[in-house]
C-alpha cells in the first residue's frame, strides 16, 4: 500500500489500481468541526482536480478535490451519516471515497508524507 497527498490536502491510499481518498489531519485541524459532507456519486467519472464533493464545518465550507482521474466505486456512507469521523479519524473511519485509477502516472505528481509535511507545515 502507498500513501499519497496532494497540495489541497486530501490523502490517497493506493491498493492496486484502486484509491481511497480522504483530507488530511491539517485539513480537518484548520476547518474544525466537520458538520457535513458531500460525497460524489458512485459510478461518477472525474477529472484530476475536478471537485468530488463538499465538507462543511463550523467555520467554513471546502471543495474536495479529485486527486487522480478515475472512476468513483465507493462513498462512505458512515461519513455522510456522521460527519465527525472526518475530525475524529480523517486516516482512517473518516475516508470519503474509493477510485478506480483512470492513469496511474498521475500518482507521480503527488507527495509523500515527508514531502506533504514539509509543505504543509510552511501552509
């Protein structure tokens, strides 16, 4: 399994040639609480950095990204019904979505987690 991330702070955990996706401990940390969320539909084809869906906390609303273009396969249903997860465990419980890789290059222009948390410490 790898891990990716993307500068719009979402986080990928590739498995083959599907990728669960979610936002990272920095993002949910500089949102607050999470009170909704939007998730794209199942089947749904989206460019990378097409928006994917919507998480909306006490203090502001932000779009969720598509980190790699792709088929999506699987929402978490979990997350809709309890956005909190998304705070209490955004690596974990807290995923958003599965995809289907469309074009496996693209993972090469995202960061690892050494990259990911030089940059977001400097964000």
């Amino acid at each position: 399994m790898t891990v990716k991330y993307t500068e719009d702070h979402e986080w990928l955990k590739i498995e083959g040639d599907i990728a669960t996706v979610g936002i990272t401990v920095h993002a949910q940390d500089a949102l607050g609480d999470v009170v909704f969320v939007d998730l794209p539909a199942v089947g749904a084809t989206l460019a990378q950095k097409e928006t994917a869906g919507v998480v909306e906390s006490v203090k502001a609303a932000a779009d969720v990204y598509m980190p790699v273009s792709g088929e999506v396969t699987e929402v978490n249903e979990a997350l809709r019904d309890d956005p909190s997860l998304a705070n209490s465990d955004p690596l974990g419980a807290g995923w958003f979505f599965k995809v289907k890789l469309s074009d496996a290059s693209q993972l090469t222009g995202l960061m690892d987690e050494t990259s990911y948390n030089s940059f977001s410490a400097s964000a």
